[in-house]
C-alpha cells in the first residue's frame, strides 16, 4: 500500500454519554460534540470542506438522519458521506475520513458518530438484524453468555470468574478518571468477591456488572491532511493504517463457535502491514471496543496475538492499568460508555487524545508513540486501527 | 496527484414493482455473479476486491444494520464490507476516495432496494423528518416536492405541458431499457389527465415503486486497465447539503445542486459545462425536476426549463436515455443507477439507446425532502 | 433473474415494525412547545449575526454555527402563504383525511415559513401571498399540532 498522503486527527470532541440527555435532542446533542472538536482543533465550521455522518437508522427511526440533523452537524454548504456499519460504524466512519483527506478530496473533513439510545428500544432494534426467516426467533438482543463459558471451561470456573471481575472494576477505575463516561460507579477491589457472587446474571455468567452500558452520546473528530495538521496543531495522532475485518451472517447458526476470529485475522493483517512483530512492545496503548469484561478480557489474546493464559496474566498482573505496561482503554471503554454509533469512534479518539497529550485526567503516565484501537460490531466484526505520534509515511 | 479510477464493469437486475419471490440478497446476487465474471475477480486478499461498499437502507430493508444481512453476498469473509447508507451515488465518491487513498485497489459497488416491502415509500419518508415540527403536519418527500414544483411553477416557464412531455418521452425511452420492462407509457393527454397527487405533481408525474439492484467494479489505473479494455474514469464528483426545515430554503434555488455541480465540474477541469457532455443521467423523481435540476446544473437556461423541453433539448441534449428515474428504480439508488447507465454508454454497451461515441457524462443523484442533498459525478472514456 | 424462474414455491413472511420512540424535543424545543400549548404564542430565535428571525426555532443557526438558545423573540400568530401544496395521496402517516393543503406560511416578524395545516378553505381558492391566522387546538396534544390549523384571515 502506498498512501497517497498522510492524514492527521487536529481534533475531538464528545458530549457527555448518558443514559439521560433529556435536555438535548439529537442534533442538539451532536451539537455539543462538533463545537468541542472544533474548539480542539482551533477551527471554525467554515474551515471544514465535508461531514461524514453515521449511526444505526432503526435505533432512533429516523430515515437519512445526517438530513435533519444538519442542524447541529454544520453540514449546511457542505459535501457530506454518510456510513454506517453496526457496532463498528464509529470506526468506519474515522476509515471514510481519513479517505476522504488521503485521496486528495478534501483537507478537513469532520466525522461525527451518534446514537440517543434512550429514544429508542435497543434490543428490539438489535432483535431486528436477525433475518426474519432464520434467525429472528433466536436473538436475544447483544446478550451472549458463551465466551463466559469457554473461558470457564479453558481456565477454570474461579480464575476465569476472578479475572473478568478484575478487568471490570480496572476498566471502572479508569472510568472514573474520564468525566465524559457515562458509568463511573467508583467500584474498589474488595468489591470484587461480593459482584461475583450478586449482579444479576443475564446470561449464564454474564452478570448485569459486566455488560456495556445504553448511552446517549456523540463524538466529532476533525480530520486533515499532513499539510494542514502540522500547521494547525502541535502534535497530531497521525494515521498509520486501518484494517476491517467483517464476516457472513450466518456463521455460527448451527452452533459451532468460529476457529479463526475476526480480531485475530484484523491484528495479523495490521501488524503485517506495518511491520510490527511484538504487538505488545510497539503499541504503547490499546483502545479496545469491549462490550462486557469477559469479551475484553477474553479479546485481549485475540488481538494481540497471545496463545495459553498471556492474556490473562495481563490481567492479574496489573499490566493493563493505566499505569501498567500495557495500558487498556484509559476512558474506561465500552462497559462504562455505549452511544452506539459512537463507540467505536469513541475508541479511536481516546487512543488519539492519549497520542497528543490531551487526555486530561485520564492520560497516560508514558509517552505514546503508537496506539491501537478496536471496533466491534455486527457478527463478529473488526476494525482495527492505528495511530502514530511520528507522521507515518 | 492521486491516481484514476475506472469504472470496470456494470452490473443491474430489472427495476420492477414487486420482486415478491426474491429476497434482496437474491437480486444482489444476480448483480455480483455477472460482474465477476465479467472482470474475471474475486475475493482473494492479494489481487481480488479489497473493499466491497452496499448501498442499502435500514427503514426501508426493516433491518437493523442492513449490510449485515448482506455479508456473504459481498464477499465479506473476513474482508472489508461498509455500507453507505445515503443515495447510491455517494457509493461512487467512497469508493473514489478509498482507491486514490491508496488504501484499496479494486472495490465493489452494490447498491439494492426493495422498495415493495414496505406498505407505503411515503411512510419511509416521513421517518426522514424531525418528530417535534415537521413529522406531525404529515411532511413527506412526495408533499415536500409538491411545494418545490409549486415554487418552481411560479418561478419558470414550465407548465403541465411541458411535464406531459417529460413525462411520455420517458417511457419511449424506457421501452429501449431492457431494465424497465414494465414502465407504463402515457401519451401527453393520459398524463395531462392524471389526477392531481400533490399539487401540482401528478399521479403519472410520480417515480414508480420497484424493487431492484446495481452494481460495479472500480479499480485503480493500472488495475483497471488489466481488468477491462475500456475503463470509464471518474473525472469529477460532488456534493452538496442544504438546509433542513424547508422554509429554510430557497426552493427553487437550486442551491445545494449549484454547488454539488461546480465542485464535480472544478474536479473535473470542466469551466463551461454546456455542450461538454455526451450524455447525461438526472434522478428526476417526479416530472418538473428534470429541467429543474438541468437548470441547477447549470446545462439549460435558468428559468427557461419550458422552453428546453419544447426546444426538443431532452433528446438533443442525451438527458435519460434509460428512461430516467421516471422510468423507475428506487429511490435510494436513483444516482447509482444513473451512473451505471452513463457508463454503459460511454462503454458502447447501452443497446438500442446507445449514443454513438459517447465519450463523456454527467450522472445525478439526489436525497432529502425537496432536493436537500445533490450529488453530481462526472465520466469520462478514453 | 431468469423470466422462466419459477415462482409456485415461493413465500413472503410479514413483518412489522413497531417499536417504541420517545423523541426529546430540548430545552429551546420544549420552550416553544409549552409557550404555544399555554400562552398560545409562537416563538422564533434571532440570529444576529445572519440578522434572521427563525422559526421553527432551534438551538444553533444552522448557518453560522451559533449558539441561539437564548436568543428568543415572539412572531406573530398570522403570517402569509408563501407556497403550498394540496396533499391528496391517503397514508397512514397523516393528520387529515384527503386533500387537505398543506402550506409554508411566514409568520408576522418571521424570515423563515412554517410548513403547517391550512383549512377553512377549498385547496382550489388558495393562493399565494394571502394572509392566514393561526387557530389554536382546543384540546393539548403539546406539539406543534397545539396550532390545529391556519385559516384564511383579512390582511
Ligand atoms: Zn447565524
């Protein structure tokens, strides 16, 4: 692959993710984002050339909703894209934006990721991805309880209980340091036996502590290209390279789990193209979409290409705190904030705001040169991206 | 500068009121295999297709994530699928943006809708406005036109005859499409006698309900030329938003179209549009924006669209040589559908209605309540 | 598709979508809702910056970007047709049985029309340019519909 020009994130902006934002309607809310990413990026709307729009149509019903939402978006003049992929959405539309600049169209381009959950009846809307014919009676919404009981059967019923559990109360330490996350429930270690044993189970082990939040929430990210990042900001997080990872519908109907995942098959692919061989000593920090504890946990090994317990020890060991060695998901991630269409972009921009120095209370204690992040979403879909302090090519 | 891209091969099934028997993954179907074979690719990771882009639409698939039931359709083992999920031409300036990234080399385009399954496309369009200003006086795209064509009736010489006229060549036209078998042809008086749908559009006026899908390859220069002998280059795309709430807008200004043009004609290298294109493909959704969105474009006189059409400028001028969205397809893909058919013409492909030596095109596509999205590619061959 | 393809074993399943919406309409929303439900006024936003009185109001102008929460100011409850439409297709999403006209009419004060009902009238003796009144719903529904219609009034 040869890039046709380096493209560097200047800017991003969230609203706050909740599970209330009565105050706000949908592009009110997408408002706030697109002010604080040009604020960040030290722009004005004027100095955008195109909108990239993306969210779930059937979790609000809104048909073409980038045409009402105008109103908030400052699309109003503009060219404008509009993408969407399910749960990995937010990462298809940093992809789109950074084509958009790469390819030479535009110079700054604006990518806003949305959902308001809260206006809507999620798991009917989820439910309704299912083909009428042969999966409709079957689903049951994002709930799954099968990693669960893989992990429980490979590593035991109590380390594998024990470390989910660990990764859950780390993820909302880190929450609790990011003002924009929607839950922050200041959970302590000793906690961790009494959770265990008490959240309300959802499926199997999957118990109502360990599962992503439904939020409202937008995030902007502002998009541009060598030459005017480097004119506009002191330290873009530059983009090295994506790659998606999608699969058929269909490839667990009859109850075989898949051998070869999609987020092994996306790090192989990346880690390749960029000439990476130790995942876990060039990426300083990983921004992981992880819809409960135990697929965070259990997509560590996934990801970063680990075979036996690795991926577990980083967990016991402290290694993927914040102050760790391996630092995993600094915003507190998925589990503490869930606006759909946003969360995957939502990950992009913390690895981002961690390349520039930017992430306030929840940064790091180490210099990041190189940060990964993930999407999910669909059945099974990747989306991996990387971001580069250094320009890239 | 960033490389071509060409058009490789195109792929449609029929535009038809109710494909009841057929599932959309099975018009997709039908839209891949040929263009396969056609270019002789598949969906190996070194020289097959790096990224595949549906164009398809949750509200009116009344699926969540849309794509999702798409996937093995498009290839999507562990490979790039995205969607746009915005008129279909839009599929074409992703697809542009992702190869001359030097992301991605050879893409495929499939865009599918099947309009039928809903009880009423109106009710879709509905959804399209906001629940506290709009939703509640029972807006829809159709009602939205209505005033447009209002506006515009006021604003230019167009009357109900000239629409007539509009309205009878696209079925002449569309009895040459073997993709509209079942457009109904009107003589002038039929449509003249049609009864008032929104005031002052028609019933005959009106694009039909129907299901179908459309497809191609775009590839990188060298790639494309390996592919097929004869790429049709994408030389020139825009776009454009304008306002939301109507009263927001000038109707008949054709704003958001003007501006969608100059930055397809400015990426183009094209300074004066007229006479510069062979043939040309508009989304004319209802009778009276054909010559207004010829005017936005900037081909015909502004306000003189009346005098256009009596002129004989349609024929003259190659506007919708397919029959045009008038002739039927739906709404979500009115664009891509219009690219596809610039194409085949400029490829020598378009059978009975082939324009001899098209060499250049213009393809339209449009969203939104009364025109509030434009989008405007420009084709070129060799 | 071939034309041959046979269809004697084909079946549709029906399907409805029929979930629940709550749609938060925002503090500059709920404003003009609740002052148009109990004072029976009609409020616009002034953008001074694009020196216009919007209506619907909003809480951003959608052209400069600025902030117009606080910037309110009452339009009148008569205003003019500028463009309408006779809407005479039935559908389920709509308020009124076939035809009825639907109209964009710019309130007294007003830059921007508002699509709204326009009633009391046969579709055939509208035109543009004449003046209409707001008639107030009897019964709240606190939505824009709180105006039940526009009526044709002397100018
Ligand atoms: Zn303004």
């Amino acid at each position: 692959m040869k890039k046709n020009r380096n493209v560097g994130i200047i800017g991003v902006g969230q609203s706050v993710y909740s599970s209330h934002r009565e105050e706000v309607n949908q592009p009110e809310m997408i408002n706030e984002a697109v002010v604080e990413a040009l604020e960040s990026a030290g722009l004005t709307i004027d100095d955008v050339d195109c909108i990239v729009h993306g969210n779930m149509e059937l979790f609000e019903m809104v048909h073409q909703p980038d045409l009402w939402h105008t109103l908030g978006t400052g699309a109003l003049g503009k060219e404008s894209l509009r993408v969407t992929t399910g749960g990995t959405t937010g990462a298809t539309l940093v992809a789109a934006a950074d084509h958009l600049v790469a390819s030479g169209l535009h110079d700054v381009v604006l990518a806003i990721g949305f959902e308001k959950l809260q206006e809507g009846h999620t798991t009917g809307g989820i439910t309704n991805m299912a083909d009428p014919l042969w999966g409709r009676q079957l689903q049951t919404g994002a709930l799954t309880g099968m990693t669960a009981a893989q992990m429980i059967e490979e590593f035991g019923e109590e380390r594998a209980k024990k470390v989910a559990m660990k990764y859950r109360i780390l993820m909302d330490q880190h929450a609790m340091k990011n003002h924009k996350a929607h839950r922050r429930l200041g959970l302590s270690p000793d906690q961790a036996d009494e959770l265990m044993e008490n959240s309300p189970q959802l499926v199997g082990e999957l118990r109502m502590i360990h599962m992503c939040s439904q939020s409202d929430g937008a995030c902007a990210m502002v998009f541009a290209s060598e030459e005017k990042a480097t004119a506009l900001c002191d330290q873009p997080a530059w983009i090295k390279d994506h790659v998606t990872a999608h699969r058929e519908e269909m490839f667990c109907i009859f109850g075989d789990a898949p051998v070869l995942s999609t987020h092994r098959y996306a790090a192989r692919k990346l880690y390749q193209r960029c000439g990476i061989t130790n995942p876990r000593e060039e990426i300083d920090l990983f921004e992981m979409y992880d819809p409960s504890s135990w697929w965070g946990s259990d997509w560590l090994r996934e990801f970063l290409l680990l075979e036996g317990d690795e991926h577990l020890k980083m967990i016991e060991n402290d290694e993927i705190a914040m102050d760790g060695a391996f630092p995993v998901n600094p915003s507190g991630g998925v589990i503490a904030s869930n606006p759909i269409g946003a969360t995957a972009m939502v990950r992009v921009a913390e690895a981002a705001l961690q390349i520039m120095g930017r992430a306030g209370e929840h940064q790091v204690p180490k210099t990041v040169n190189q940060a990964l992040a993930s999407g999910f979403g669909g059945t099974m879909w990747t989306v991996l991206t990387l971001l580069t302090r250094q320009v890239p090519w | 500068m960033a490389r071509r891209v060409g058009i490789c091969a195109v792929a449609q099934t029929t535009y038809q009121r109710d494909k009841w028997h057929e599932r959309f993954q099975g018009m997709a179907l039908e839209v891949l295999e040929p263009l396969l074979e056609k270019t002789g690719l598949d969906f190996s990771e070194e020289q097959g297709i790096g990224m595949s882009i549906s164009v398809s639409d949750d509200v009116f698939d009344a699926r969540t994530i849309s794509d999702n039931a798409m996937t093995d359709v498009l290839g999507a083992h562990m490979r790039c699928e995205e969607k746009v999920a915005q008129e279909g031409i839009q599929a074409l300036y992703y697809g542009l943006a992702a190869i001359q990234s030097g992301h991605v080399d050879v893409v495929l385009v499939l865009g599918h809708c099947k309009e039928s399954q809903g009880k009423s496309r109106n009710m879709v369009t509905h959804l399209a406005f906001d629940p506290f200003y709009t939703r509640p006086v029972g807006l829809d795209f159709t009602a939205a036109a209505g005033m447009q064509a209002q506006a515009y009736a006021a604003a230019s010489d167009v009357t109900d005859d000239h629409l007539a006229e509009v309205v009878a060549r696209a079925g002449r036209m569309a009895r040459m499409n073997p993709a509209t078998p079942e457009t109904a042809v009107y003589s002038r008086e039929e449509v003249l006698a049609s009864p008032m749908l929104a005031d002052p559009i028609r019933a005959h006026h009106a694009y039909p309900v129907s299901d179908g899908a459309v497809g191609m390859i775009l590839a990188a220069e060298d790639r494309a030329r390996d592919i097929c002998a004869h790429p049709v280059w994408i030389t020139g795309v825009g776009n454009c938003m304008d306002s939301f709430f109507l009263g927001d807008r000038d109707l008949t200004s054709n704003f958001a179209l003007k501006k969608a043009a100059a930055r397809a004609y400015r990426r183009a290298g094209i300074d004066t549009p007229r006479d510069t294109f062979d043939v040309i493909e508009i989304s004319d959704q209802y009778a009276y924006q054909q010559p207004m969105w010829m005017e936005g474009l900037g081909l015909v006189d502004e306000g003189r669209g009346g005098a256009w059409i009596a002129g004989g400028g349609p024929d003259a001028m190659k506007v919708n040589r397919s029959g045009g969205m008038l002739a039927g397809n739906p709404l979500l893909l009115g664009g891509l559908v219009r690219a596809a058919e610039v194409s085949l013409q400029l490829m020598g492909q378009a059978g009975d209605r082939q324009v001899a030596d098209a060499r250049r095109g213009l393809a339209h596509g449009v969203m939104g309540p009364a025109g509030q999205f434009h989008a405007v590619a420009i084709l070129e061959r060799d | 598709m071939p034309s041959d393809f046979d269809t004697s074993d084909c079946y549709t399943i029906p399907g409805k979508l029929a979930l629940p919406y709550t749609y938060f309409a925002g503090r500059v929303g709920s404003r003009f809702i609740t002052t148009l439900r109990d004072r029976h006024k009609i409020m616009g936003v002034r953008c001074d910056h694009c020196d216009m009185v919007l209506v619907p109001p909003r809480q951003t102008c959608e052209r400069c970007l600025r902030d117009l929460s606080d910037q309110w100011c009452e339009v009148g409850t008569r205003g003019e047709v500028v463009n309408y439409t006779v809407v005479r297709y039935p559908d389920r999403h709509q308020p009124r049985p076939v035809p009825f006209v639907l109209a964009m009419i710019r309130l007294e004060g007003a830059d921007t029309p508002i699509v709204h009902l326009l009633e009391e009238i046969a579709p055939e003796q509208v035109v543009i340019g004449m003046a209409v009144e707001a008639v107030f719903a009897v019964k709240t529904t606190a939505t824009i519909r709180d105006i039940d219609h526009f009526k044709p009034c002397d100018s």
